[in-house]
C-alpha cells in the first residue's frame, strides 16, 4: 500500500513528536539513574487501577457489587495495544460487531449479550461518536459488567465501557516508543509530563500510526492524533483537570465476507471462507472510505469542602467529523450460494454488491455530570450518599448519498476493486437529530455493621429525540403513495421518562473478600444512539413498526457474586452468575422489517470468572472466563417458519474465555526480561435468531519476547502465531476475517 496518506497526515505531527524528543533530557534534567527507574516503576504500579473512580461506582474494585474487569496500563504496553477494539478482547464475553445494519462501521460491541454501541465512556462521560478509538492516551479501560444505568445513564443494560485518559502529574517523565512489523505496520507513541510546580502539571501524549491488514487485500488505515492537559491544584483540596483530545483518521472500511445463503433454507451456512475463498478477498472498491475527525475537551473539577462533604463537576464538549462509503456484500442463495457448493467448476458464483449510499455527518455533544458525595455517619453507622445531575444534548446532522445505478455482482473468488460506482445527483436524504437528556439520580450505601451494608440508587431519566427529515425522490411519503418521484419531509418525535433503579446487599468479613446479591432494571429508548444511525423512522407502511412508535427495550438483571484477594490482596478473583430479563427486543424478519411490541422477550444466563494481578513478584495474570445461556424465549413473528422461540440469541457466545501471563525477572542475570503469552477462544457464535448462519469457534494465540535495560527497552509480539482463520467481527448475513499471523517490533526510550 501507498504511504503517501500517512506522510502527508502525520507531518506536522512528527515534526512536533522529533521536536519533543530532542527536548527529551529537559524533561528528564533533574533525574538519575536508579530513580528515574522507580518512578517509572511506580507509574506502571499504578496502571494496576486497583479502585475505580465514577460518580456513582467508585472505591476499591474488591469492594464494587459488580463484576469489573480492569485492562491495566501493563497490559495495554506489553500485549502492544493500538486501539479500544484490542484492548476489549482482554475481556470474555465482549463481542465485536462490523457495524450494525450495514449504516455504522467502527466501535460496535456486546457485553452480555447486549449492545453496547452508546455505552462507551471516556473519564464517566458519555463518548458522542462513532469512530475507532487509537488507545494511546489511555491509562486503562475498565468493563463493567451488568446493568449501570442508575450508574452511567439511558442504556447500559449489559454493561459499559470506560476509558481512563492519561492525568498530568507533578512529576517529570518523557516516554517515546516506536513500531514497525508485518503488514506495512508503523507506529511512534510519545508521553511527555513536566511538573510547574508542585500542585500544576502538563502532560501530551501523541500518537501517529499506520497499518494495512493481514491478509486482507486493499484495507489500510493511517491515523494520527495528540492529547494535551494541564492539571492545576493536583493533591489538593481544590483541583481542575482540562484535556484536549484530537484524532484524524482516514481508512478502508472492511465489511468482511458475506454468508454462503444456500437451499434449504434450514442448512446450517457459513461464511464463504469456510467455503474455499480465499480469507484476503475484499468486496469493496477503491473509493471505499472511512475519513473521522474528532475533537474532544473535557473539565474534570474537583473540591472537598470537609472530611465528610465533596463536589466534582465533569464537563465534557464534542465535535465528531464524518465521511463514510462502503460496500456491503452478499451471498444468496440462486446465484452465489448454490453454485459455491455444487461441485461443479463451471459455475461462477458471484456476490451481490449492496449497503446503504456514502453518508457525510457531524455529531456534536455537550454533557456535564455534578454530583455531591457526603460522608457523615448516619446513627453511628458508616455512610456514603451521593446525589447528583446529569445534562447532555446532542445531534447529528447527516447528509445520504445514493449511488447513480445498481452495483454490478462481483466474482466470488477474484472480485474486481475498480471502477467504483458513481454516485447519483439525487441526495438520499438529509436527516437532523436532537436529544435532550436530564437525568437526577440518588446512591446511598449504609453499612448496617462492619461487615454489611446495602447499596441502593436510583436515577429518573427524562429523553427527548427529535428527528427532521427530507427524503429525495421517494414514491411514498408520510404513509401515502404517489405515481411520480417527488421530495418528502418529516418529522418524528419521541419522548420517554425512564426509572431505572438498582440496589445491592454486601457482606465483606474481611479486607480480601466480600459476596453481594444485586437487583437492577434498565431501558433503552428508541434513538436511544443518536451518534451511531440510530434513526426515529418513517411514518410505518406494509405492516412494520416505526421505531418513534417503539416502547423502550427494557432489562432486568439479577447478580449474585464474590470477589477474594489472594496473595496479600495482589491478585483479586472475581466470579458471579446472573440472569437478564429483556423485554420489548426489537426484531426484524428475514427481509429487514422491522417487527417489535411489547411481546419479544430474551432471557439470558450466565457464569463469568476472572483473576487479575499479580501472582508472585515476576510473574502477572490476567484470566477471564464467560459463559451465557442466552434464549429467545417468547418471538412476535407469526411465520412459523422464522419463529425462533427457543433459540440462541444472535452475536453470544456460549463459551469465551481470554487469558495473558507476563513473566519478568526482577533479579538475577535475567533482571530486565520480560516473556508472556495467552490466549483467547470463543464457541461458535450464531448470526441471526434463527440460528440458520454460523461463525465457528476459535482459539489463537499470542506471545511477547522482551527485554528491559536501563531506560530503553525492545520488544517482540507475535499475534495468531497459528495462523488461524477466524474471525473478529459478526453481523447477520457477513463476518471480518481477523489479520493473520502477524509480528511488531517495538524500541522505547523513557527518561
């Protein structure tokens, strides 16, 4: 692939990261030797992130009546971590989707079987995009599992995603790490922090990164981005954190291989892949593009008027830049399908080209979350309360192309990247959404004795979307037809007032355990995604439900768990069992319809288990197993021969299961090596709730050969070191390939 991209986007960038480099000793002047070491040491201690630190969930994870996996500052460095989508498959149970309904391609994920494309966080604040997220300003990422709505928000219903930015510190450190490996991989990384005084720091991270996709022709990305923030007032009573995020992107979207549809319909299908095409096949064209940019800026304040009694107010404004065209790829079943499995070579089959036109959008978003936490004891008895508000408002302008004809079918298994289709003079539809969300929410944890207390919250959620829409060139408008092309506006307005509780009864008899009972509901409104297409439909024809029509999806989840520190509190398992109840599922048939009411019900049930932390001085853990019996239990479809009652719900594993061990000598001739490996399977995952199309399980495996000395330090990570196919992102009718067997070489330098 061409590097023309990435050199004349990163530039300027690299100018600024040689520059900081060669600034490098000033940053380090007033360090030497052995300390420079321990205060790197120390910056890795505390990556571990033993507490979280949310406006609602906060303290020691041990004490957390939730499940919380933590993918620590050590594990992002040493398994050489590049974006949010990586970091998430340290986590069982988390799956990826290419983007759902063929509209959104980027950050789309599952946790316990529930979406989880607008429970994504930065900091506690909501993240307004839609893009894929580079990791080089995070100091970790936690995944909390259960519902968090009384927590977090409208949604997270199976769990949320934070990511924790990287603070100034009252310290001087300078860091510069750069890669290169298999399939055109570059990346330079530099963390740079310089104390003003002994309450003020600054810190910039920036990041510039190129890399195509093994084993996957044509599909390349080239990003670059930087984060500065300045800490005033760090330890003390009184502080404000400010930071500035920016990130540009430009790539080729992939959206995989498609199913091999065959005859009878109730055949198991797989992708074509498995099939004998060939895993590097892509079905987009050369004018398939992804082009993001994001500019972010969040205040975090702080003041603890007294030993009983705090404040933090958490602000944070979005600006999210668009330009998506993709091609989605099919395989029915007459032309494709079929032929593919009948033996005979003289047939050609050929994949149907289709997926909604290019789209051009800016999402803007503005929250502020306040909260109160007091203290005092309460009749004697320990007491935490906190009250709080939560704001946001956002939108989303989108403008929908439409391609000038039909694309023309490709071959199967030598399809053709050029010409790419034109695109039509006649817009789509230019569509304008607004929410609005208030939300109030209360948290009272009491300990009744020592080792006891309950936790109860609640939060009232009033959400409002609005959606104006023109839609060009359509024969039916607002429900009535017409006999000639003509332009179409409407409007849709939906309006929800959500009560989403949440209470927990703890039992810790000692410092290292503690087991908890939970009970928690959560809804997701229609629109709930406003960043991520989620769109309030038109006025509904043909028997199919407008989503502005739609109550919301709503859940219902019961925990019970135990957490234990082993090892003098250095290694913490976690385990728990659960149950979701989920009401008002939204479904669609086999044609896309969309059918949904208050009858659609999924049950799911599951088993999780993780261990993180640190075994023995030398050697670090990080295990997690999943295990879900997620079923449909009642369908709204009348057709028999689509009813899925009974069925494994769509995009869930049965079985997961991620593990990575790190073992680095601290004495001794092999002081400064560092050698890890682990793992990560998956059981075959359903693509449809008629469980008629299948991605097979899998297991790969990674590894890490390095060495530290002095203030450098190499490395060497392998990734699928078997090759194996399998495959990283699932919808319905398609799956993404994951890269093959790949290496990166890293040199870092810190001062």
């Amino acid at each position: 692939m061409s590097n023309s991209l990435f050199t004349s986007v990163r530039a300027v960038p690299v100018s600024l990261a040689a520059a900081m480099l060669m600034a490098g000793p000033a940053f380090a002047a007033e360090d030497t030797g052995e300390a420079d070491r321990a205060d790197q040491d120390a910056i890795l201690v505390k990556g571990q992130h033993e507490e979280i630190d949310l406006p609602v969930v906060r303290g020691p994870i041990i004490d957390v009546p939730q499940m919380v996996n933590v993918i620590t500052t050590e594990t992002l460095r040493d398994r050489q971590v590049i974006s949010l989508e990586q970091a998430l498959r340290n986590v069982a149970g988390v799956t990826t989707q290419i983007g759902e309904g063929g509209v959104v391609n980027g950050d789309q994920f599952f946790i316990r079987g529930q979406s989880a494309k607008n429970d994504i966080f930065t900091d506690g604040l909501r993240d307004f995009g839609a893009f894929t997220r580079d990791s080089f300003n995070y100091e970790s990422v936690e995944v909390l599992k259960g519902s968090s709505s009384t927590a977090l928000g409208r949604g997270v219903s199976g769990g949320a995603i934070n990511t924790t930015s990287k603070a100034p510190a009252t310290t001087d450190f300078f860091s510069m790490n750069g890669s290169a490996g298999s399939a055109n991989y570059g990346r330079v990384t530099v963390d740079a922090n310089k104390a003003l005084t002994d309450s003020i720091g600054v810190r910039l991270n920036f990041m510039a990164h190129q890399n195509d996709s093994a084993d996957r022709d044509l599909v390349e990305s080239r990003r670059w981005g930087f984060a500065p923030a300045v800490g005033i007032g760090i330890g003390q009573r009184t502080s404000l954190t400010l930071v500035y995020f920016h990130q540009e992107e430009t790539r080729v979207p992939d959206y995989g291989v498609p199913v091999a549809v065959t005859t009878p319909t109730d055949d198991i299908e797989l992708p074509v892949t498995e099939l004998g095409v060939p895993r590097s096949n892509f079905y987009g064209y050369t004018a398939d593009t992804d082009r993001v940019n994001v500019h972010t800026v969040t205040a975090k304040l702080r003041h603890q008027a007294n030993d009983w009694l705090s404040f933090t107010s958490d602000t944070k404004l979005g600006v999210y830049k668009r330009y998506f065209r993709q091609t989605v790829a099919s395989c029915p079943a007459a032309t494709c399908g079929n032929l593919l499995i009948d033996g005979n070579t003289a047939t050609v089959p050929v994949a149907t080209m289709g997926g909604p036109g290019p789209y051009d959008q800016t999402t803007k978003g503005i929250q502020n979350v306040s909260t109160a936490l007091i203290t005092k004891p309460i009749g004697g008895m320990r007491n935490e309360l906190v009250l709080g508000i939560d704001f946001s408002y956002q939108t989303n302008d989108r403008t929908q192309f439409n391609y000038a004809a039909t694309r023309a079918a490709k071959d199967l298994f030598d399809p053709a990247h050029d010409p790419s289709p034109a695109l039509s003079a006649t817009l789509n539809n230019i569509r304008d959404t607004r929410g609005t969300d208030i939300s109030f929410f209360i948290d009272e944890r009491l300990w009744f004795t020592p080792e006891f207390s309950v936790d109860a919250g609640l939060r009232f959620q009033h959400f409002v979307n609005r959606q104006d829409q023109t839609s060009y060139a359509v024969l039916t408008c607002n429900g009535v037809g017409s006999t000639t092309a003509i332009d179409c506006d409407f409007t849709r307005k939906s309006v929800h007032n959500l009560w989403n509780p949440k209470v927990s009864a703890i039992w810790e008899p000692s410092d290292d355990a503690s087991f908890y009972v939970s009970y928690s509901k959560a809804a997701v409104p229609p629109g709930n995604s406003i960043g991520n297409g989620d769109a309030l439909s038109a006025l509904a024809t043909n028997g199919t439900i407008s989503t502005a029509d739609l109550d919301p999806e709503k859940t219902e989840t019961f925990d019970i768990g135990a957490k234990f520190g082993l090892f003098h509190n250095k290694l913490l398992v976690q385990t728990a069992v659960y149950q979701i109840n989920r009401d008002n599922a939204k479904e669609t048939d086999s044609s896309g319809n969309l059918f949904a009411s208050s009858e659609p019900k999924q049950r799911l049930r599951g088993f999780e288990l993780g261990l993180s932390g640190a075994v023995s001085k030398e050697l670090l853990l990080t295990a997690n197993y999943s295990y879900v019996d997620a079923e449909i239990r009642e369908s709204f479809s009348s057709n028999v021969v689509e009813d899925s009652v009974g069925n494994q719900v769509r995009y869930v594993p049965k079985h997961a299961a991620s593990a990575w061990a790190t073992w680095k000598p601290v004495d001794g001739s092999l002081a400064g090596l560092e050698v890890g490996g682990g793992l990560n399977y998956q059981s075959k995952v359903y693509l449809n709730n008629l469980n008629t199309q299948v991605a097979p399980s899998y297991v790969v495996f990674d590894a890490l050969l390095g060495y530290d000395f002095g203030n450098y330090r190499i490395a060497l990570n392998g990734y699928n070191l078997t090759d194996k196919l399998y495959y990283a992102q699932v919808n319905g009718g398609r799956v993404l390939p994951a890269a093959g067997r790949t290496f990166v070489a890293t040199l870092g330098v810190a001062f």
